[in-house]
C-alpha cells in the first residue's frame, strides 16, 4: 500500500486522539485513585484518633488502679480493693480494644497485662493478710468463758503496733501524671510507718486466779507470736508491695509512653507515606501531563511537516502535470513536424528510386540528392533522440579523442553542396594547429555545429556563412556567421525553446522547430556556453565556447602488436586490414576458447581491442582474463550501443572506447600510424576506410559474403524456432558491417532489434516480421557483393 501524506496525517491525528482519549482516562483513574487515597487517609485519621483515645483511656485506667492500691493498702477499705479489681477489667477491654485496631501494640499490651496481674496477685496476698484473724479476739474468747471472782487485780499488757500510711498528693492532670511517669523518683504518695504501743488493763479475779493467769498468760504468749508474725508478714508484704509497685509503675510508665509513641510514629509514618504518595501522584501526573503535551506537539509538527508535504507534492503534482501535457503537447507537435520534414527528402529519395526501375544506372546529380535527402534524415532523427534524452534528463556525455581539423573538415564537406545549390559563399578558418588532438563527446559537438550551420544555410538566401574555429586554453570556440533574414531582437530568448520558430521567416524553409532546444541542451551538458546576437534583415552571429581536454600524440610511430578480439569474422578483417595499413601488426581472435589460448602468451602484445558484446563473451570477460592474469595491458572496448557511459568503462578498468563503425582515423588516434595516400576504388566508404587497398578490399568483401550467409542461415533457423534471443545476437553481430558496407535500407531493424536486449518478445511483437524481411534484403545484398567480386 503507498503511503501518502494524507493517511499520515489521518493516522497522527487518531494517535493524538487516542493520546488525549489515554490522558483523560489516565486523570479519571488518577482523581479515583485520588479519592480512594483521601478515603484512606479520612479513615487513618479516624482511626488514628480512635487509637490515641483508647491509649489515653487506658493510661487514665492504669494510673486510676494504682491509685485504687495505694488507697487499699493505706485504708485497708475492702472497696478500693473491688475497685482495683473493676479499673483491671476495664484495662483489659481497653487493651482488646486496641489490639484489634492495631495488632502491632499486642506485646506491649501483653506485657503491661503481666504486670498489672503480677500487682493484682501482690494485692490479693495483701487482702488474705488483712483478712487473716486477730489474736487479741482469740484471748477475748478465753476470757469470756472464765468466771471471774469478786475481787479482782488490775494487770497492765503492753502490746506494740506498727502500721503504714500513705498520703496521697493532691489531684494531678493527665500532662503532670505522664511528666511523673517518665521520672520513677517522684512518687505520687508518701509512704510512713508508724510504731504504736497500746496498753491493755486486764482485772483479774484475786480468787483462785492462778490457773487462769498461766492460761492468759500462754494464749498471750500464742497472740503475741501471731500477732508479731503477722505483722512481720504484713511489713513484707507491704515492702514487697511498695517494690512491685515501684518496678511495675516504672515498667507501665515505660510501656504507656512506648505505646503512646509507637501510636504515634505509626500514624506520622502513615502520613508521610500519604505525603509521599501525593507528592509521588502530582508528579507522575505532571510528568504524564508534560509528556503527552510533547507528544502531542510533535504529532502536530508532524501534521503539519505533512500538511506541508502534502502541499509541496500537490504543487508538485501540477507541475508534473502540467509538464506531463507539456510533453504531450510537444510529442504531438514533434510527430507533426517530423511527419512533415520527412516527407521532402523521402520523396526525393522515393522519386529518384522510382527513376531507377526505368534506367539501369543512377545519375550523379541523383545520387547526390538522395545522399543529401539521406543525411538530412539522419540529422533529423539525431536530433530526435538528443530531444528525448533532454526531456527526460537521460543524456550523457561519452568522451572520446578525436582530430579537430578532421571534425570540422567532416562539417564543412557536408554543407558545401548545401551552400553551393544555394549560391551562398561558405568560409571557414581554423585556428589552431593540424594535428590537434582533443578529448571530448565529439558527436554531439558535431551535432551542436550541424545544427547551427544547418540553421544559417537554411536561412540565409544570398549573401555568405562564416565557420570559425579557434582553440585556447583548454576552450573550443566556435564562431557562425550569416548574412541571412536575422531574428527580432524580442524573439532571440525564445529561439531555445522547444517548437520555437520565427514566423516571419517560416516561408524560406521548413524545419521541426527543436533544433535549437537540441542544441542548448548539448552546450549545457557540455558545460558550455552558447551566446546569440541578431538584427532583423542583416544576419545572425552565433557564439559556442565549450571546454575540452587537449591529447598530446607521440610524433614518432613504433608499430604495434595489437590483439583484434571480435566474433564477427568479415569485421576482424576489416579492422586487421586498417591495422596492417596505419603500420601495426594485428593478431584476430573471435572466440573465447582461442582467447583463452591466447592468454598464455598474452604478455607479447602492447594493445588489446575487444568487442563489446559478443554471442558467447563480451569485452569484459576479456577485461577479466587479462586482469587475472596479472599482466598489464590496456584494453579499448568497441560498441555499437548509444547508452553507454564513457567513466564506466574507465571505471572498470578499460583504456577508452570506440563506437563502431570504427574508422581508420579512430584507430590512427588510438594507436598512431601513418595512412598511406588515397586512391579512387568502388566501394568508397569502405575503399576510404581502407585507404583504397583493392586486395584488403576483395578479402574483406569475400569474408563479409561467407560470414553474412552464415548468419542469415542462423537467423532463419532461429525464425524457425522462434528464438528472439539468438536473432537479437546475430543481428547485433551483423550490424557493423553492414554499416561500412553503406548497406542501410533495412538497418533500422537492426538497431531495433538491438535496441530491444534482454528484452521479452512482448515488447516487440513484430520482430519475426522484421527478422524475415531483413533476411530477404541481406539475401539481395550477398548477391550484389558477389556480381562486384564476379565482374573484378
């Protein structure tokens, strides 16, 4: 699925929602939790107070029980002791009270309960004490029983007592009884023992009196044992009694205060954990808040970087649209215009052939038509494709050396008839030395200059065309100059643009309109500069600077020995022989099993020049074998492709490379040579390219009739077998050769075959059809290249 910024900014806008819908959702579970938490701590609190109440209450009890002792043991009144046993159960229901609230306090608690039943069972020993008999009533008893007689003596008992008060101190608050608590030393009552000796008078009857006395006198003996034993028992009692007392008021006391404090460090612990918890609340929240506040500004950033986008690839998308109509508008327009320069020359050329069903032999003044016709085509269909590739930005350059003055010589060969059926004047100068090499995309400076003087020539219609050529610094200039109708001067900005053509000047000629724009675009790809001055009814002065390599060539030749890899038999004849003619001395290879052989003694070669493709290699194979072989030879790579990259193959390793059809002037920059004079022959592309060697001539057209019926064999056995790779191949091998032969009526399909490589049959549907007649015309030429060999 293509993402666009559309559904981005659909999908950021539902995550901002889905964030904002997670925020709300996060701060409702927060404000429940929040009140969950107040809720707690409203109960914490509650119980903290119910707590702390119970712990006062409870200290109230215990003090209140002590003070029921102390007044027990200095009254001796029963009803303090009852009242002791009361504040004792009330402790214990305080104490259960507080243990199920807070289980934490039941040691403590457990604790202080041992000591106050360890001070109940003191005060239960001290209550049998008291409650014990008294002595005196025992010899009372005795006394009762004995009759006593008139007379009666008077006798004195002395019987001493010792008793413990206790004074209470005045009413205390709760603050001063905790105070006394935490210090054992200030008592809260006064303990004193007092000695009393109480005195007795017993009368006894003077009268038989002396039994009864020795009876007294043992029961007084018995009461004074006990009595004195008991009170030795109640003073240890009561001196155990105030020790306990002490000990267990100074335990409790220590007990209720760590009670009283472990309460409350409990509950201050609890709020500071709730403290902690709120402060731990609010920053989480803010955190949160701040987060999704930066999330949700950048999700907005982000909306908006694809707003932006969207706007940016909507304005985009109009001006590709608008260049989409642009293109359809200008391909409508190229069709029309090509469809109407063509037809001229091809009338012509159809004219003339139509004369020779007629006659035997062409007139010269024919030949010379259709060969103009013909390379007015070509110009035409160049400029075609260089206005393709602009428009589609796929131009490249391909540097190659080239001679300057063969260049321009090539040029100006080409227009002079031009100029001459015009009677116009063509001039040109060269300023630079003859033989300078330079290294550049010398094709499409060719066709940078064909179009210019093409232009001139077109509308000049009396007067003279000036062609000068200058070389500086690194820096072609190139200079045109007419006498023609001119350009107004508010016409001269748009003359680069596609279709553009001047109105008035449309009636001195036809022409497709893109030529120009060809040309301006070849300049900038060039890095150059094209300037245009003109004035209406005097002519025009066209400018080009473009910047470009200077070769320097050794003067002095050393012939050498150069290895032709190619699987074309007829072509590695032809390449031999213009080898053999520039001085050099050329081996031929053209199958991988014969290069492999050859490999082994590699090293006695100084070039190398391979084919590029080939049916079961290609030149980088080639590139490969002599690499792995560890020896160093440079290699130039020869092609007939159009898309091909001069840097790529310097990149992988090649010295240079050269589109066919190679001519000798290719290979004499490439490997230096002298060409030897020229002399007049049939033939003359492939006389010329031989320099005119009749005996290379008769080899080659032999080789060229034997390998061409080999081939056209192939392609009707891959006819027959509907193999479109095999005929893409062989065609792609035949190609050159037919080009040096000047055998061009059915070349285009030729190069449409090989412009269709790898390619499935889908995507040329036709090519049987193609295939077949090609094979008809070649088939034709085999038998006028055998007439020519017959009659010489």
């Amino acid at each position: 699925m293509v993402e666009t910024p559309e559904k981005n900014i659909r999908f950021k806008a539902v995550l901002i929602y889905l964030i904002v819908a997670l925020i709300c959702c996060g701060m409702l579970i927060y404000i429940y939790k929040l009140r969950d938490d107040i809720d707690d701590q409203k109960r914490s609190v509650l119980q903290y107070y119910k707590e702390l109440s119970l712990v006062n209450k409870l200290i109230d009890s215990v003090n209140a029980s002590q003070l029921e002792v102390n007044l027990y043991v200095s009254s001796k009144q029963v009803k303090h002791y009852k009242l002791f046993n009361e504040r004792l159960n009330i402790v214990e229901c305080l104490m259960d009270s507080l243990s199920h609230i807070n289980p934490l306090h039941n040691e403590k608690l457990q604790q202080i309960n041992n000591l106050l039943v360890k001070k109940g069972v003191i005060v239960s020993n001290l209550n049998k004490q008291f409650s014990n008999k008294n002595p005196i009533e025992s010899i009372n008893e005795v006394l009762k029983e004995i009759d006593p007689v008139i007379r009666k003596d008077t006798v004195l008992v002395t019987a001493t007592i010792q008793d413990t008060i206790i004074y209470s101190g005045s009413k205390k608050g709760f603050w001063k009884k905790l105070g006394e608590l935490f210090s054992s030393s200030k008592g809260s009552d006064t303990v004193t023992s007092i000695t009393t000796a109480k005195l007795d008078t017993l009368t006894m009857p003077k009268n038989d009196t002396l039994h009864i006395v020795s009876e007294v006198t043992e029961i007084a003996e018995q009461a004074k044992d006990d009595y004195v034993k008991r009170i030795i028992s109640i003073e240890s009692n009561l001196s155990n009694l105030i020790v306990a007392d002490q000990e267990i008021s100074s335990e409790i006391t220590t007990l209720l205060i760590g009670l009283y404090n472990q309460t409350v460090q409990t509950r201050l612990d609890e709020i500071q954990k709730s403290e902690q918890l709120i402060r731990d609340n609010n920053t989480y929240s803010i955190i949160s808040s701040i987060v999704s506040l930066i999330l949700i500004f950048i999700f907005i950033l982000l909306i908006i970087s694809d707003v932006n986008k969207s706007y940016r690839l909507r304005k985009n998308l109009e001006q590709a649209n608008r260049r989409v109509k642009q293109i359809l508008d200008s391909r409508h327009k190229l069709l029309l215009s090509i469809s109407h320069d063509i037809k001229t020359p091809l009338n012509s050329i159809l004219g003339t052939l139509e004369l020779k069903e007629t006659r035997y032999n062409f007139l010269s003044d024919e030949i010379r038509t259709m060969k103009d016709s013909g390379q007015y085509i070509l110009a035409l269909l160049g400029n075609l494709l260089e206005f393709s590739s602009i428009e589609q930005g796929t131009s490249n350059i391909s540097n190659r050396i080239f001679n300057l003055r063969d260049l321009c010589q090539q040029i100006v060969e080409m227009f002079i008839p031009l100029a001459n059926k015009k009677k116009l004047k063509l001039s040109y100068s060269f300023g630079f030395y003859e033989n300078l090499i330079l290294s550049s995309d010398s094709l499409k400076i060719k066709q940078i200059l064909i179009n210019i003087l093409s232009n001139s020539i077109k509308y000049t219609s009396e007067g003279s065309v000036q062609f000068d050529v200058k070389y500086s610094n690194s820096i072609l200039y190139c200079i045109i100059e007419d006498t023609g109708v001119g350009i107004p001067e508010n016409q001269i900005k748009n003359i680069f643009l596609p279709f553009s053509r001047i109105d008035q000047n449309s009636h001195l000629s036809e022409g497709s309109g893109f030529g120009l724009y060809v040309v301006k675009g070849l300049v900038d790809l060039l890095k150059g500069s094209i300037k245009v001055s003109s004035q209406e009814g005097t002519g025009s002065r066209t400018e080009i600077s473009i910047p470009v390599s200077e070769v320097f060539v050794k003067d002095s030749f050393i012939p050498k020995r150069i290895l032709v890899v190619d699987d074309d038999m007829s072509y590695l004849i032809i390449i031999r022989n213009m080898l053999l003619s520039l001085g050099h001395i050329p081996s031929t290879c053209n199958n991988i099993d014969e290069f492999d052989a050859i490999v082994a003694e590699i090293g006695q070669y100084d070039e190398i020049l391979t084919d590029m493709e080939m049916e079961t290699f290609s030149g980088i194979d080639v590139l490969n074998r002599i690499k792995y072989s560890g020896i160093n030879i440079p290699i130039t790579i020869v092609t007939a492709r159009e898309d091909v990259d001069y840097d790529d193959f310097i990149r992988m390793g090649f010295k240079a490379y050269v589109k066919k059809p190679v001519s000798i002037s290719d290979l004499k920059l490439l490997f230096g040579g002298q060409i030897k004079d020229e002399r007049k022959t049939g033939f003359s592309s492939l006389n010329k390219m031989l320099e005119e060697d009749s005996d290379a001539l008769h080899e080659v057209l032999i080789s060229f009739v034997q390998s061409t019926a080999e081939n056209v064999s192939r392609l009707k056995q891959a006819l027959l077998e509907s193999d479109f790779n095999t005929a893409q191949l062989i065609g792609h091998k035949m190609q050159p050769m037919f080009i040096q032969l000047a055998a061009v009526d059915k070349l285009d399909i030729l190069k449409k075959l090989d412009a269709h490589r790898l390619d499935a049959t889908a995507m040329y549907p036709d090519w049987e059809s193609d295939v077949f007649e090609f094979i008809e015309y070649a088939e034709q030429i085999i038998n006028d290249v055998q007439n020519y060999l017959d009659s010489h």
